[in-house]
C-alpha cells in the first residue's frame, strides 16, 4: 500500500494538472468568444459609436437601432431565408452524394479505381475563382443563373472533393468484418450502407455536413456573379448593398455590424451541436489515406 506521503504528492500532481488544463483550456477558449462577445456589444451601439473608438459612455447606450433598421428596413429576413436555403439543401445534398462516393471508393475495388479517386482530389486544387467564366456559361446553357437550385449545384460540385475523401477514409477505417457478416446475412449493398454501417460514419457525415453548409453560408463571389436578382440574394451579398440613407454612398457600419451577427448565428449553433462529430470525424478521416 502506498504511504499518505506519496498519496499526499500524486493528489496534488493530479490537482494541479487539472489546475494547468483549466486555465489552459479557459485562455483558449477566450480567444475564440472574446471576439464574438466583443462584435455582439458592438452590434448593440449607436452607428456613430461603432466607427469611434470604445469607451466606457458609448457602451452605455447599449439598443437594438441597428438590427430594428436592418430587420424592417431592408428586408434581410429574405435573404437570411435564402442562405438558408442554399446552406442547408448544399449541406443534404453534398452528404448523401460524398457518402455514396466515399463508400464506393472505400469499400470496392475496379479497375481504374485510384485514378479516378486522383481525379476527384484534383477539385482541392482548383479554385472556383479560377473557373467562374467557364461555370457561368455552364449555368446559363442549362439555364440555372439567377436561381438558388444552380447556387445549389454551384456549392455542391466544389464541397464534394473535400466529402469524398473524408467519407472514404472514414469508410475505410471500419473493418471489413461488418460488411462480410452483413453479405452472409443476405444483406444488400444498399441495406450494408444504409442500415449496418450509417451510425457508424456519422461522425464523417455531420463533419461533411458542417463543412458544406459553412461554405455555402459565408461564400460571396459565386453568388455575386450567378445572382443578380435582389429579391433571390443571399446574405453575403445583400450586405454589401447596406448603406445609409441619409447620406448618399455612406455605409451605416451599425447596420453592417448587425448584420455580421445575424450571419453567425446559425455558423455558432451549427458547429456548437456538431462539434464533438466534428472532431471525431476529422480523427477518423486522418488515421487511414
């Protein structure tokens, strides 16, 4: 048995690791909420208090002016409802093709199976911007411009990459056991994926899915160049257009900082009700190439 000397000395090393990793883990997650804290209570100043320096006083009139003009005055609830939308239908979407996908290439072996995954790769090393020309006449010829379904397949087409091979690794990772006992069972390929192995990769689909729906919600470019009706903008875009209205061509920073909040929203409680699949999906996709 040990003595109360050295019981004495492993309590304390245990109090004060626990010690260290509090403060560690409270500095840390400073760093990522201050931020927000801080654009929150900016949010909530006068327009002409959010282009100053802080102060004490400007914090004290603390309102919701901002976000009752941008709510009521120009209609940005429309576009919140549109990059809705277009996050949560490119999110849907994306999982269940970069699922499909990743199971194919993870659990089945064809000829010209590694150059095709290669091939699928390459969209990590294209950036869209460097193919918009090309994909707006694609969309104009199967006339999907100023319309959220081509947003859609716009956002789909460049997530898929970074699905598949999550959900490939992630396939890969389970053993092979379980599909063997579900094909003596009389189980098909559909029933293996759909029944057998779907709780054990949701981890890979709710990263997937995080990572879609972030890059639909935040993305300007695509839909400043395939959107040019108003009433179908998504919130990035709408943004850009908040000005003021008493002073031509000055921008109400109040507003845009209000509406900077409103666009964080879902991105918070998106990652907040995914976060522990998230980082055993990311896990799970690293182990094995």
């Amino acid at each position: 048995m040990l003595n109360p000397q050295t019981r004495y000395r492993r309590k304390s090393g245990s109090e004060k690791g626990t010690l260290m990793y509090l403060v560690g883990g409270s500095m840390i997650a400073a760093i990522f909420i201050v931020p927000l804290l801080w654009e929150v209570l900016r949010s909530l100043q006068p327009p002409g208090a959010v282009i100053s320096p802080p102060s004490m006083k400007s914090f004290s009139q603390l309102g919701f002016s901002n976000f009752n003009k941008l709510l009521y005055g120009d209609h940005i609830l429309r576009n919140v409802l549109n990059s809705l939308i277009v996050a949560v239908a490119t999110a849907v979407v994306t999982a269940v093709v970069a699922t499909f996908a990743g199971y194919g290439f993870g659990h089945f072996r064809f000829r010209g199976s590694g150059t095709l995954f290669g091939l699928v790769l390459l969209g990590f090393m294209v950036p869209f911007q460097a193919v918009v020309v090309p994909l707006f006449l694609e969309l104009k010829f199967f006339h999907l411009l100023n319309s959220l379904p081509g947003l859609v397949f716009f956002y789909t087409a460049f997530n898929l990459p970074f699905g598949t091979y999550l959900m490939r690794n992630t396939f890969r990772q389970l053993p092979s056991e379980i599909t063997d006992s579900a094909k003596v069972d009389g189980a098909s390929v559909i029933t293996t994926l759909t029944r057998v192995l779907r709780p054990l990769v949701v981890p890979g689909v709710a990263t997937t899915v995080l990572y879609a729906f972030l890059f639909s919600w935040t993305e300007f470019l695509g839909a400043l160049t395939f959107i040019t009706n108003d009433s179908i903008y998504t919130l990035p875009v709408a943004l850009v257009n908040v000005e003021a209205s008493d002073t031509y061509g000055q921008i109400d920073y109040g507003v845009l900082v209000a509406g900077a909040v409103i666009a964080m929203v879902p991105c918070v409680i998106i990652y907040v009700a995914l976060q522990r699949y998230y980082v055993r999906g990311l896990v799970s996709g690293a182990v094995k190439g």
